[in-house]
C-alpha cells in the first residue's frame, strides 16, 4: 500500500465557485433544508426517505447496527423491488410514459418502451425465469451489452428475489468464468453477439468458453441481438424471443425481506480475486432513489436523463436501472460508444432527444475535450439543464470544459463521488444548493456521514488557500442504507478490507485520500491503495500482475498506475523475462503479454507500456517499491531509495524503458 506523503498533489484549488442560478435554486427537488432534517435526527430522515418507496410490510426499526459491520436497515419492512421500478408507475396511471428512450450502435436502430411495456416484458421474463427453475437466493449471471432486455433481465430477477450478478461484457471469457464459478450461478443471459464500433462481434462464444464444465450453470438464455452464427448446446441453451416471448405478462411480485440479498457486483480490490460485493433491497433502493431525485433533481413529466454508464459497473445498476426506474423517470439508454460512427455520436443523441441531464465520466469529457469544441458547438444542446460526473476526480480545466460546452456556462456541475462498495453517491453537490469549486465533490449528501482524517484517526483541518495541503484518508463513519453487506463467501475479507484499518472507532475505510478545501469541502485525490483507476474503470495492480506472470515466459511482474491525460491513470507494466524465452525478441514478447492480459481480464486491463527489465526494485523484506517504479513511469527525479537492497537497478530499469 502506498502512504499519504507519497500521493502528489492532483489539484490546486481554484477559488472560483459556481452558485446555481436562482431559477434554477427556485425549482429544485432539494433544497438546504434538507441537510438541517438529516442532521436533527438523521434515522427518522431515513426512515422518511424510505418511506418514497411502496412497501408491503412497513419497517419496525430503520437501523440494526448491533452486529456491525454487518447492517440491518428497515428491520421488518418488506417489499418488492421490480414492483418499486415499475408496476406502482403503472398502477399510479403513468403507464404511457415512457420509461426507456434505446439508441442501438447502428444509426436508425432505435425502440422505445412505456412502463406498461417494461411491465410487461418484466413479467414474462420472471415467469420465464420460474420456469426454468429459478427461486429466490439463486444467482443469474448477466453478460450482455446494454439491450433493453439486460435491465429486464435484472428486474425480473429483482422480481423474483434473484441475485442478479451482471459482469461487463467487456470481460474476457476467463473473467467471466470465475465470476460465475465464484456465484455458482445458475443460469447465464447473454446475447449472441454485441456491435463494437460498427462491427457485429461474438459474445456467446465467450459464455460457451466460461461454462465449459462448470455443473452450476443449468441453462444460458440468449438474445438475438446480431444474428450472428452460434454454436448450440441443445438442453442447456435457450433463445430468449422463444422461451420469453411464449411466457404470460401476468406475474404477482412477491414482497421480500428488506435485507433479501439484491444483487452481486464483482469489483477489484487489492488482490488478484475480483471481490463480490453484496447489496440488498430496501436500505440500497431507498438510498439509489433518493440520491437520483434530489442530485438529479429529476422532474418526471419534463426530464429526459441519460448516464452513459454501461450497466456492467455500478454506475449502470443505480443509476440507469434502480434510481431512475424507482422515480418513474424517462430516460435514454445507448448501446455503442462515443465514437461510433463519428464523434458526433452523444451530442445527436442529446439532440434526438432532447436530453436535459447527463451523466458521464471525466475520462469521456476529456476524451471530448480532445476532439475539440466544434463537434459539440455544431449540435443544438440548449434543453441540457444539469451534468454529472462520476467515477475519478475531474480535473478543473475538464469540468469548467465541460460546463462551457456543454452547459452553456449555465448548467450546475453534480460530481458525485461513490463506490461499488457505497452502492449510491454518498458525496455530492445538491444542484440547487451548492456553491460548486470546479474539482471537488463537495460535502456529504444529507443523511451521509464522512470524514476525512489521519492516521490516527484525527480529523484534518480545512486547508488553507494558499500552501501545504494536508492529505488524509477518506472515511464514512456512520452506516448508511445502501452500503454493501458483505463480500460474497468471504465475510472476513469484508472485515479486513473495509473496517480494520480503523476498528478502533468503527469507520469504514474507503480507499481513497482525500484533503479539505478552504470551505470544509471535500477533495477526493484518489485510491491510496493498489488499485488503479483506468478511464473509471477499477483495476488492480495484481489482477494485472497475475495475468502476466501467468505466461510462460514471464517470471516476475511489477505493476503500476501512471498518471495519463485523457484516462486519469494508465497501467504501466515492469516485467523480468524466464532466461529460455531470450529466443523471442522484446518486442514480439510484450505484443504476447498485452493480448494475454486482454484475455485473462479485458482488454481494457491492457497495459500502456509493458518494459523488459532485468531487476525489480525491492525492499530488503522482498517487498517491490511500486512507488519508484511510478517515479519512473512519470519520468519523475526519483523519491528516496534509501531502502532499496540494490540502489542501481534503477540504472537497468531506466535503460529497459528507454
Ligand atoms: O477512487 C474513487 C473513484 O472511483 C472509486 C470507486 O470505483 P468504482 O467502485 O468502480 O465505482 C465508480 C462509480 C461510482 C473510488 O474509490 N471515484 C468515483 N467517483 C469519484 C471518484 N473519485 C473522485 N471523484 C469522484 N466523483
């Protein structure tokens, strides 16, 4: 793990603050007033944020923290999640709204669906899902680009009292594989093929490959997305248009548990196993509706919301299916990416649709940023009234950018910082309320405790504008309703991740370094621990190491992340090569790695640059000083290698780089 003192310093506070405009303060969903209810009795706040829910056995107690870290919210409340996202919008008579605006890739390919119509298609999917002998507690793997049907998918499961575990459909066939062997999920939907930039590309093939053999795995579900040839196992695979169009649109939810287990979301951690974070129904609906009501300040008869999230990551769970759909929000959902067929790709969807808020991520803005302001200025955005950020600090420059150009210098900027592990955004600007300082992710969202301290435990002081910044560690130091309950089969990683490293005083430890702003803001700096944050999406160094070593010709890996303009982090490699592989040139040997990360974990996980060096730089415990071979990948003087058993093979590295 890396140590404070070693995170440079990413921001320098920029003192301007953007106040929201007063009509816009004026008609906002949250107002400051909000805060001072959370803060006189922040459970019966709660308890009133739950209560925007339908609920079929009211809670007897909001919070049961007395196993902690183990949380209980709405003690004794039942309810049903599917019902909450969309029959009560029917029942209330919005069935005609539309609840789901879907732009496939290709150009033309579009589709709208009302509430009744997701109501419908939910209903017989759940039965069809019956019908394949699914009952509450199991688990269904999702592997599918973003259709219409992978949030059917995961509402008909939710339905049902189903975990759903969706795995990006980005990830190799291999990462699939342990997710659904770690899950013993029983059945897998997918499709049987997804467009990537144009191109319509094999998708089932990877789920033949991930269930080869594993005796959990009873049926795969698939949906003809492309038409593309696929292989058949007769018995086990099914065709979604044959087996879920035949099902009834009758289904009766039933009302579950508060804390019935709701889904599984695999995510990185320090290690070279992915984790499954586990999250259950009324504590994480409660806090994904609300947060989605009052930072988006969604107004459901005139909105028109899009985040451009892919439901494979959390951001896609809360906020295009759960927060969105419990509000009875209208909403675009796009299939492709940003460049397809041209860079002016999201702003004719704005366009098409008159999109009033959007959500992204600061790798995408910058990533526009590069493009050049034109492509947006030739595209009418005039109905955009609020953006979001999620995922990595955003830079100043990219978020005054992105309000510019996007938000006629007008919109308010939402940078909502959250996790996997948080299940809804915990530190948020309200867009009526706040003054926001481009960067920051402000103050907690009322009803959120957080703090940020030192080693000790200590709270840091508010810096100052001008000299040294006091960095910490960013805690949440009271329990809140969407935090996740456990790591899937390993209760005691949970405990030792997230809340050992401040037992003492019962805080969960979060990951990330963080400092105050001169206001008591906050400024996130980002992951303290060996986790990297490529485009936003979360990495671990030995997820990447144990990839690499996994090839015959490597016999040691040092992984770390380099700071990169356009995707925040990229991941810099540091390999030593078995003396029997000198036959294959260096070259030849890194083009081999790069595609065997691509295949043990994604593409997305290929490393930048992958050097053959002769020596790692070790500690005398054998420990490898990631901190200096990022020094080394930011071309930075190095820092102290006083520790170092051999301080020359720094010399060796340099000349491998070179
Ligand atoms: O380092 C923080 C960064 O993303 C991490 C969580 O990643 P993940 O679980 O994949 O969830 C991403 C989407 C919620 C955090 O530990 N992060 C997320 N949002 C922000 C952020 N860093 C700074 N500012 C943010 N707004």
């Amino acid at each position: 793990m890396t140590t404070l003192t070693d995170m440079t310093e990413a921001h320098t506070e920029v003192l301007t603050s953007y106040p929201p405009s007063a009509d816009f303060a004026a008609a906002a969903n949250a107002t400051a007033a909000l805060y001072d209810e959370a803060e006189a009795d922040r459970l019966a706040f709660w308890a009133e944020q739950a209560h925007r829910l339908s609920w079929d056995t009211p809670f007897t107690e909001v919070l049961d923290w007395s196993q902690a870290p183990f949380a209980k919210w709405f003690v004794g409340g039942k309810l049903n999640v599917a019902y909450n996202c969309v029959d009560r919008h029917v029942e209330a008579g919005n069935g005609d709204r539309v609840a789901i605006h879907w732009e496939g890739e290709p150009v033309g390919d579009s589709r709208v669906l009302t509430y009744a119509q997701l109501k419908d298609e939910v209903c017989k999917a759940a039965n069809a899902l019956t019908e394949l002998g699914l009952v509450a507690g199991d688990r269904v793997a999702i592997y599918m680009p973003m259709v219409p049907e992978a949030i059917v998918a995961m509402l008909a499961c939710a339905r049902l009292g189903v975990m759903h575990s969706v795995v990006f459909a980005g990830f190799s066939a291999t990462a699939l594989r342990a997710r659904i062997e770690d899950a013993e999920a029983k059945l897998v939907i997918t499709t049987d093929g997804q467009y990537r930039r144009g191109n319509a590309v094999s998708l089932k093939e990877a789920v033949d490959e991930a269930v080869k053999g594993q005796d959990c795995v009873q049926h795969v579900l698939v949906v003809r997305r492309t038409g593309i040839d696929v292989d058949w196992t007769d018995g086990r695979d099914l065709w979604w248009h044959e087996k879920v169009d035949a099902a009834s649109t009758e289904h009766t939810p039933e009302a579950f548990d508060a804390e019935q287990p709701l889904f599984l979301l695999y995510t990185s951690g320090t290690t070279g196993k992915p984790k499954g974070i586990i999250h259950t129904s009324g504590g994480y609906l409660t806090q994904a509706s609300y947060t989605h009501f009052n930072v988006f300040d969604i107004k459901t008869d005139t909105d028109i919301y899009w985040c451009t999230a892919d439901i494979g990551w959390v951001t896609g769970h809360t906020y295009i299916v759960y927060g969105p759909l419990s509000n009875g929000a209208t909403q675009v959902v796009y299939e492709g990416t940003p460049a397809s067929p041209d860079e002016h790709r999201h702003f004719q969807v704005i366009e098409k649709y008159g999109v009033t808020i959007y959500y992204t991520a600061p790798t995408l803005i910058r990533t526009f940023m590069k493009w050049g302001r034109e492509i947006a200025f030739a595209h009418d955005l005039s109905s955009l009234r609020l953006l979001g950020s999620v995922g990595e600090p955003i830079n100043p420059e990219a978020w005054r950018w992105y309000r510019l150009v996007f938000g006629a210098d007008a919109t308010p900027i939402v940078d909502t910082w959250w996790q996997t592990e948080t299940g809804a955004a915990m530190i948020s600007p309200l867009p009526g309320v706040t003054d926001c300082k481009p960067g920051s992710a402000m103050r907690p969202l009322p009803g959120i405790s957080a703090k940020i301290v030192d080693d000790d435990g200590n709270e840091l002081q508010p810096s100052s504008d001008h000299g040294e910044h006091l960095t910490g560690y960013l805690v949440l130091d009271k329990p809140w309703p969407s935090m996740l309950r456990g790591i899937w089969g390993d209760p005691e990683r949970f405990k030792e991740t997230y809340w050992a490293r401040f037992a003492e005083q019962g805080w969960y430890f979060a990951g990330d370094g963080a400092r105050y702003g001169s206001d008591g803001e906050v400024w996130v700096l980002g992951r303290i621990d060996d986790v990297m944050n490529i485009a936003g999406h979360r990495i671990s160094t030995a997820e990447v190491e144990s990839a690499l070593v996994g090839h015959a010709g490597v016999a040691e890996a040092a992984v770390v992340g380099a700071s990169d303009d356009t995707t925040g982090q990229a991941i810099c490699a540091f390999v030593i090569l078995k003396a029997h592989h000198a036959e294959m040139s260096n070259e030849q040997m890194v083009d081999e790695l790069r595609a065997e990360v691509a295949r043990e974990i994604s593409p997305i996980a290929k490393p930048r640059e992958i050097h053959v060096v002769p020596e790692l730089p070790k500690t005398r415990s054998g420990k490898i000083m990631r901190r200096l071979l990022r020094d080394v990948a930011e071309g930075r003087e190095l820092g102290d290698t006083s520790t170092l058993v051999d301080p020359t093979v720094f010399e060796a590295i340099r000349a491998g780089k070179s």
